[in-house]
C-alpha cells in the first residue's frame, strides 16, 4: 500500500507542488480531507499533523503548496487584495479537477487557509461536506495591522527570514512582502468576506485562540450571527495563532471527533441509499 504520493501538477497556469497520503483510500464512499495552509506556510510546515488526521480516521489527506509558496511556482506577479478569493474560486477548484477529485471533501484551514476554505464552501457547497477553520479572518482588524507589522520587524530583523528559507527558498522574500504588503495598504483596510457565510450549507468547526496576534473573538462572533448550517465553537485559553502546534492535544481530539461524527453520518446514509 502507497502511503504517500508527491509530485505537482499545472494548476491555472502555474506549477503546483502536492502530497497525497493514504492515497490508496481514495475512492467512491470515502471523504478526502483537504489541508490548506497559512499565509506564510507551506506543506513542510504542517509537519506531521495532516497525516496523524489522516491516519486516525482512515481518510485520505491531499495537502500543497499555493502558488508562490514551498516547492511551487514562485510569484511572477503582484498580489491583489482578491488573493484569498482567486484562491478559493479559481486554483483549488482547478486543482481538484486537474487531480480528476470526485470524492466528497472536508477542508481544513489554517489562517488564510481557513478563508479560503469558507470561501470555497460558500459556492461549491455540493463538494464540501465540512469545514474546519482555525485563525481565519473574515475581515480587516486593527490586531490584524499590528501583527503584520510586528511580523515583518521580525523578518527584517534575520531570524524569521533564516527559518521561512528553509521551506520557501530563493522565493521566501517574495511570498514574504508579497503577503504583507497586501494586509498592510491601507485602501485593504475594507476587505471583508462575511457576506459569503451565509450561503454555506455543510458543519463548521471553527477555532481560534484566546491571544491570536492576528484577530480577536469578534472573528467567531461573526461566524456564530451568520453561518446558517451547525456550527461548533473551540475558543482557546492561552493560545495564539498556532492552535494545533499550540494547543495540539485539544485541537487533535476536536478535530478527530469533528471528522468521525460526520463520516459516520455519510456512511450511515451511503448503505442506507443502497438498500
């Protein structure tokens, strides 16, 4: 049995680096869990957490690089406000595609990657049959400026940069200011994706933490007024941006029990369809 694939693909253009672990289990009747990573992340530094997932509730587990990220295409352009929506409405739907995907998903999302998984689930809502999101943010905070600032003194500062060149390379300084410039011009202030949460139809699990640099709770609180379909809450005590390297041991088990409940219910319907 292949307990992983690496390779990458053409994606709109652009050459994807992915991962598919357990991808002997993917196949009609099973979930494929979908892992998107933050806006500084990369594959590699999800360490082993989407295969632990994976392998706990016997799923298969596809996670990659976006453009401009890890051991994908660097950025050959500038970044716009829309980054997070040309995700959400054009690569991964392309990616999954390209990957000839069929299989219901669940999106896990961390950060940019829990916009982008909310984004996603609020048009392609036949595909999603649930959605984990950490550390999202649906709109523009004044935590969120600061953070941003405070992150890139620390990146000008060498010790931030030194590490992120571990996983991006000779791309690092790109991906970098091209993320951070985009948060930090002041006509983004506005940006706000609230309006898409209503229209998502499958269960939310948000998480978030108590100290997150990045947002506040009004974050949840938002999602709590305007996701319609169930919604489960995880807010965090003593932690920041990070939950599940931070908080791993809760985060695991929320998440585990989030995929297993909802599995058990599309395996209960699938035999029950077929008799």
């Amino acid at each position: 049995m292949k307990t992983k694939i690496c390779s990458t693909i053409e994606v709109c253009g652009k050459e994807i680096y992915y991962e598919f672990i357990n991808p002997d289990l993917l196949k009609p009747g099973y979930t494929l869990l979908v892992f998107l990573h933050e806006g500084l992340g990369s594959v590699q530094q999800w360490k082993d957490f989407p295969e632990f997932i994976g392998n706990t509730v016997a799923c298969p587990v596809l996670v990659y690089d976006r453009y401009g990220y890890g051991k994908s295409q660097a950025f050959s352009e500038p970044r716009t406000k829309e980054y997070l929506k040309d995700e959400a409405f054009l690569f991964l739907p392309e990616m999954l595609k390209q990957l000839k995907i069929t299989e219901n998903i669940i999106l896990v999302g961390h950060s940019d990657g829990g916009s982008i998984a909310l984004l996603y689930a609020s048009r392609f809502r036949e595909k999603v049959r649930g959605v984990i999101t950490e550390a999202d943010h649906l709109f523009c905070e004044e935590e969120t400026i600061s953070g941003i600032k405070n992150i890139v003194k620390e990146f000008e500062l060498g010790k931030l940069k030194y590490r992120l060149r571990k996983f991006h390379g000779d791309k690092t300084d790109l991906m970098f200011y091209g993320w951070s410039h985009v948060w930090l011009n002041p006509k983004n202030r506005r940006w706000n994706i609230e309006k898409y949460l209503s229209s998502i139809t499958c269960p939310v699990l948000a998480i978030q933490g108590e100290n997150d640099c990045y947002g506040t709770e009004k974050q949840l609180v938002s999602k709590i007024r305007r996701i319609k379909s169930p919604l489960d809450v995880m807010f965090i005590n003593d932690c920041g941006h990070v939950p599940h390297f931070e908080a791993e041991i809760e985060v695991k088990k929320k998440m585990i029990e989030f995929i297993c409940i909802y599995i058990t219910k599309m395996i209960y319907t699938h035999k029950k369809l077929k008799k």
